[in-house]
C-alpha cells in the first residue's frame, strides 16, 4: 500500500477511521473480495447516480404528463390553432415542444408539409436521444457486473488451489473452504448490482419508448387534422324508423 504518513494529519485520521467497526468490516470485506469488489462498489455508485439524474431530468420534463398536449390537440381539432399553440407556450415536456412546433410552423404561410415533417422526425429524434442519455451506461454496467463477478471467482478459486498446493501433505480443509466462499463472494456481489441495474434501465427505457410513441401520435393527429376531422364529424344519416319509404302500398 502507498506510504501517505507524509501527507500532515492524515495518519492519525487513517488510524481512527480503521478503528471504527463499520469501517474496519468494510475494508475487511474489500480486502477478502480483492479489487473486484471495489471496482463493483464503483460501478454500484455510478449506476445509483445515473438513475437519480434520471429520475430527475424526467420529473423535470414530466415526461408521463398528458393534460397539456390533449387540451391542445383538442382545441386543435376544434380549429381554434391560436388557443392550442398558447397552451404549449413555454412547456418542457418533449410532446408539447414538438406538438407546439408542428402547430406553429402550420400556421405559418407557404410552408412545406414535406419539409416539416422531416424537421419534426429530426427534431422528435433528438430529443429522445436526450432522454436515453445515459441510458446505455446503465446497460453497461449491468452487463459488466456478473462479469466482473465471475472474474473475480475465477481468480479468488485459482489463489485457494495455489494455497492448497503450497500446504502439501498437511491439508487444511479450512484454506479451500475459505478461498472458496471469499471467491463467491465477488459473484454474489456481481448479481447484486447487475440484477437492480437491469430492472431499472428496463423501466427508463420502457419511460423514454412511451414518450417516443406519445410524440409520434400527436404529431400525426397534428398534421391530420383536416384529413380526419371532416370524416369524424360528418354527419350519419338518420336510421329510417317504421315502414320503409320505399315500400309499395298494399291495396286491402
């Protein structure tokens, strides 16, 4: 290990914290499980930190609200364009932002539908991209771990049977039953970060796919509106009640 008595205070600060039972359970553990474990503590604390940001940047966006594109897409439909595009004016969420583009540049005169909808693919395709940051870390991560894991066993059980074979004539069952366990340690560890991990990347993602679909449909209720709208609300015609109108009289 690195000689840090040289650093000022820091030694007596070393020894108080080995001292700590805690402290002194948690190096002892590092050191039974060696590097892998650390780097398993690493990649334990990355994972958490994604997912916070995350959680946070999702709730910022509010990315499962619904409320504001639907009222906007409702007055849309009822051809009041000003008063939808007022109710997306200034909104974070991702499907407002875009629903609010394709209204405006609607409104605007001479634009190109053919043109607009490649910005809008562009655009929407973007901002997911925003929301999977990060994202791919998180797969990562719980790909690495039961690796790291295995690794670690691997290794843990080569030092056993090398301490096994050092001993001789006179084994002592407790140096493989030992190596042994410290070796699973590491694999325990690995399935404890790797399984979290693959449950919560697979909920972002299903979050950030969810949004992706909302996007798309309101889009292209958007830009369908007067393809749409007249075929919804035309009027049916009335069920012929009684006798047919056609039907010829019956002399009695």
């Amino acid at each position: 290990m690195t000689n840090l008595s040289w650093v000022p205070g820091l030694e007596p600060l070393l020894r108080g914290l080995s001292d700590q039972p805690g402290v002194a359970s948690l190096a002892e553990t590092a050191g039974n499980g060696g590097p892998v474990l650390i780097v398993l503590a690493l990649l334990s604390v990355a994972a958490m930190t994604i997912v916070l940001v995350k959680l946070w940047q999702f709730a910022r966006l509010r990315i499962g609200a619904r409320q504001p594109v639907d009222r906007a897409l409702a007055l849309w439909s009822r051809h009041e364009p000003e008063e939808a595009i007022a109710a997306l004016a200034g909104r974070r969420q991702p499907s407002a932002r875009l629903v609010h583009r394709a209204m405006t540049a609607l409104q605007a005169p001479g634009t190109d539908e053919g043109v607009l909808r490649e910005e809008l693919t562009r655009f929407g395709i973007q901002m997911q991209e925003q929301l999977r940051a990060g994202l791919r870390a998180l797969e990562v991560i719980a790909t690495l771990s039961p690796l790291l894991g295995l690794l670690g066993t691997v290794l843990g059980m080569i030092d056993a049977f090398r301490e096994l074979e050092q001993a001789g004539a006179q084994v002592d069952p407790s140096i493989l039953s030992g190596g042994i366990w410290q070796a699973l340690l590491t694999t325990a560890a690995g399935l404890s970060v790797a399984i979290p991990v693959v449950m919560l990347h697979a909920w972002l993602e299903h979050k950030v796919d969810a949004q992706g679909h909302r996007m798309d449909d309101a889009v292209t209720r958007v830009l369908t509106r007067d393809l749409i709208h007249p075929l919804i609300h035309a009027k049916q015609p009335e069920p012929v009640t009684g006798a047919r109108a056609d039907a010829p009289d019956h002399a009695t």
